[in-house]
C-alpha cells in the first residue's frame, strides 16, 4: 500500500519541507544570536507568536490538522444524516441499490480536496473585503502592503475555513464510495429503454461543485473591482498589484488542496471501514440490494406492472 501514495508522500515531504526549513533556521539562529534578533513582525493576531518564523509554520500545520478532523468526524457524523433526509425527503418517488465499488489499484484522489477549498476561498474572499474583519485576521501592517495583505488575510482565513469546508464535502464522500444509488420511479413512461441509474453522492457532489464553483467566480470578480478600484484611487503601482494579487489568489486553490492531501489519504486507507460504515446504515433504511442497472431496470418494471 506504501507504494499506493508514493507520490502523493513526496507532494507532502517537498510541502512541508519550507516550513521546516523556515522553523530550523530560525531554531539555529535563536540559539546562536538569541532571540533579540528578531523584529516583531507578526502574521496573523490569531496565533500566540509574535514572529512570522513560528506563526508560519504553525498555519501549515493548523491547516492539515483542522482538514483531517473536519473530514474524519463529519464524514461519520453526517454522511448517514445527509442520507436519512436524502430518503426521507424524496425517497418515495425512487428506488434504492447499492452497486459495488472496488478501490482502484491506483490512487487518484490527489486534488479531492479542490473544490472544499475553493469554497473555503470563496467564504474567506467574502469575508476580507471587510476591512475591520481582515484586521482580525492580520495586522494593519501587513494589510498595507499591496496586494500581499490581502493575499494573506485570504490564506489565514482559509486556514480557519479548511476544516469547516472539508467537513460538508466528506459526507457526500462516505456517500459516494459506499456506491448507494437509486432511479426514478416514472410508470408513465414504462419501455424497454435503460434507464439512468444515479448515485448519492454524486447527486450532492453536483450541487455542491457548482455552488464553489459559480460562487467564487463572481465573489472573484466583485472582489477584484474593488482592488482595481482601491487601487487606481491609491498611490499604488497598478500592474505589479494587480499581477501579485491575480498569481496569489489563483495559487492559493492548488496549495491548499495539497495541504488537505494528507487527510484525503487517510480517508483513502479508512476507505472498507467507512463503506462498512454507511451500509450498515443504509440497511436501517432498508437499501440492502446489491444491485447493477439491469437489475433495477427489472425491479421497476415489475413495480410498475403490479
């Protein structure tokens, strides 16, 4: 299985090895120079630090582990919620089946983690365009400077977001891999056509994707007539803030769903313990049928002509 996530093991080392370097040489240096060195500048006033060296780190950190918690206990949690009302609210105009999933010999999960931190994105971009909000965030200091202020006032509310945003997408994952789908029951058009077998999860992923998706673009847009709009008025330079705020924004996807790498790996390895999980309850609600589309096709047939 080690071999299973070797490049996914390398991603994380080549992550976390700037943080560690940043960490190390800052340890090396306190211990040679002392801490006096140092000039107070702090990142972000949610982190007990008063010094970028330690309080970037610790964001990297904090990020991870606020995804994997997030993911791992809303994935138990409300996955079998998500599918009690799924059933309860529209389970009588459909018909219910389990197909079997089997885990691919190849991992190809690396940026699962896109669209939940595209939509912690999305809220942060909302929330820093408050001024007073983002100086919760990050020191005044650091918000004047063009373009990287804001660029980090996103990151660092991302950090709190990302365990928020992994735990609404991990549901519908528990959902979607335990392989739970269902048709429409429609006697009114009963023939011999195949007809459309849905999962789940895919249902919920679908809305979900294009909430993160179509949201941000316009929060996007709004948010970057403001900066064009601060910025033309302000004695800034206009190309190079536009540029750094434009390359940060359109990275800050791609980091992040590399930093939420570790917890999709995990998930990856819980992948029997949390299909287990979901069809035990599943059973509670009466979808027990291992099924493929045929034999839903025939089981709605039948129903219909009864």
């Amino acid at each position: 299985m080690a071999s299973r996530y070797r490049v996914q093991m390398i991603i994380i080392g080549i992550i976390l090895s700037f943080p560690t370097m940043l960490l190390i040489l800052f340890i090396i240096n306190t211990i040679l120079y002392g801490f006096e060195q140092y000039e107070p500048i702090d990142l972000t006033p949610l982190l007990p630090f008063n010094n970028y060296h330690l309080e970037f780190p610790l964001t990297v950190i904090i990020t991870m582990i606020s995804c994997l918690v997030g993911s791992y206990s809303m994935g138990f949690v409300l996955g079998p919620v998500l599918l009690y009302l799924q059933k309860k609210i529209l389970g009588r105009k459909l018909m219910y089946g389990i197909q079997e999933k089997r885990k691919t010999i190849k991992f190809k999960e690396t940026f699962r983690g896109f669209f939940p931190m595209l939509m912690a994105i999305n809220l942060a971009l909302i929330i820093v365009q408050d001024e007073n909000l983002a100086l919760l965030l990050i020191e005044e200091a650091q918000l004047q400077i063009s373009g990287f202020g804001y660029v980090l006032a996103i990151f660092v509310m991302v950090m709190v977001l990302s365990g928020v945003t992994m735990g609404i997408f991990s549901p519908i994952w528990f959902i979607l891999d335990s392989g739970i789908v269902y048709i429409k029951k429609d006697h009114k058009n009963l023939s011999n056509k195949p007809i459309e077998v849905r999962s789940i999860g895919g249902w919920f992923l679908t809305l979900l994707k294009g909430y993160s998706s179509i949201s941000t673009v316009f929060t996007f847009g709004f948010f970057m007539f403001q900066q064009v709009a601060y910025a033309t008025k302000g004695e800034l330079y206009f190309e190079w803030y536009i540029i750094l705020l434009l390359v940060g924004l359109f990275s800050l996807p791609i980091i992040f769903s590399l930093l939420a790498l570790p917890s999709i790996i995990i998930l990856d390895k819980l992948y029997d313990k949390r299909i287990s999980y979901m069809l035990k309850f599943a059973k509670k609600l009466g979808i027990v049928d291992r099924v493929d589309q045929d034999t839903l096709f025939m089981a709605w047939r039948q129903e219909a002509l009864e």
